[in-house]
C-alpha cells in the first residue's frame, strides 16, 4: 500500500492562536485533510521523520493516582472538574500539559505528572510511592487531531486522607471535590459507562477505571 507522505511545504496554517491552531495537510494535489492541534507548524505529528516521531514527547500527561491508606481499601482517586467544551463537571484523573521545563527534565512525562497531581490534589510524592508510565503516548482522536496524552501511574501512600485539596487550580480550572471509589465502585461505574450523576466522562477516566479494576497496578 502506497501511504501519503505529508511534507512541510504542502502544510498550510489556516487558524494559529496561542492554544490552538488548524492546519490544512495537502497530501496530494487538490486533496486536504484538517488538523486541530496544539502544536505549532515544526512540531506537527504528521511531517516528522520515523525516528524523531517514535521519541516525540506527548502533549500532556493523565494520570491514574491509586490510594492506599493503613486499613484501608486501594482507592482510584479522581475528581469533578468543570469542562468548557460540555458545559458540566466531569469526573476525571489529574492531568495537565507538559510544559517547556519538563521537556529539559529526564523524563518529561514524570516531572508533568508530579506537578499535575501536586497541583489537582495536594499530594507531594513520596520516596515510598510509586510514580511510573504506564503508556508513553495515546492519541485523543486521530482522525482530527495529534492531540496525545501520556498515561502515568502514580500509587501513593497516606496515612489519612486530610492532605487531599484542590487549591492548586490554575486559570480556568474549577475542581468540585474528589471521587474516591473502592474497586467495586469503580467497576460499577465503568460498566455503567457514567458517573454518580448520570453524566459521561472522558476516555482517559475510561482508561484509569479499566486499569484499577483489572488490578494492574
């Protein structure tokens, strides 16, 4: 199978604002296709070379935190935030973008998600907890956007859960308080595909659910 080869000379930005920009990829005379990213012209997914692509860093980084507290059940912990695009709190895992100074850490993923999680709930990682990656790079929907994410796990030990806040919130971040769900919980709430409140949530929750359950941390 012939593939389309996307150059940089046949890429033309059509909207560039400072968080989003749509690019139209001619792949072939007279034929285009759209992307809505986050990335700028150089840094597109679809005009880099295998080797430079196969070690690109993600976007952002979502994050699946797991609590476990003396005499207590392992807890998923996720949280209620106030997602623009739907209007509506959404139960989701700590995430944030990978800023440029974590792009000059040893590993870009990890020092996001520290951050990320430090910020969205008040947790400083421990020597004892575990901080790993789980996937280097998941794509959001390909078919109109490089938007990626990472997948990180962090498994965190509290003596009591008093530490948990959401004062970290930045800019348009609105946080309404934490879900700490038990496995069966959490498989309930998978297998009902919505939250508490009836509501959707994002393929990342999906993601950390599916991973709690299964037991894989």
């Amino acid at each position: 199978m012939k593939l389309p080869v996307i150059r940089k000379e046949n890429v033309k930005p059509l909207l560039e604002t400072g968080f989003l920009n749509v690019f139209d990829l001619q792949y072939e005379e007279g034929k285009h296709y759209y992307n809505a990213t986050r990335r700028k012209l150089d840094d597109l997914a679809s005009i880099k070379e295998d080797a430079e692509y196969k070690n690109m860093v993600p976007d952002a980084v979502s994050c699946v935190v797991i609590l476990e507290a003396k005499g207590e059940e392992p807890r998923l912990l996720l949280a209620y935030e106030y997602r623009y695009p739907t209007g509506r709190l959404l139960l989701g895992v700590p995430a944030g973008l990978i800023d440029p100074g974590d792009k000059e850490s040893a590993d870009p993923v990890l020092s996001a998600a520290a951050r990320e999680i430090h910020e969205e709930t008040g947790i400083v990682i421990g020597e004892k907890d575990t901080l790993k990656v789980i996937s280097p790079l998941l794509y959001s929907t390909p078919g109109m956007t490089d938007e990626s994410n990472a997948l990180a796990l962090a498994v965190i030990h509290l003596e009591d859960l008093s530490v948990l806040n959401q004062e970290g919130a930045e800019g348009q971040e609105l946080f309404a308080g934490f879900e700490l769900l038990t496995l069966d919980q959490a498989e309930k709430t998978l297998r009902e595909g919505r939250d508490k409140y009836g509501n959707f949530y994002s393929m990342y929750t999906w993601a950390a659910l599916m991973y709690f359950v299964n037991r894989m941390w």
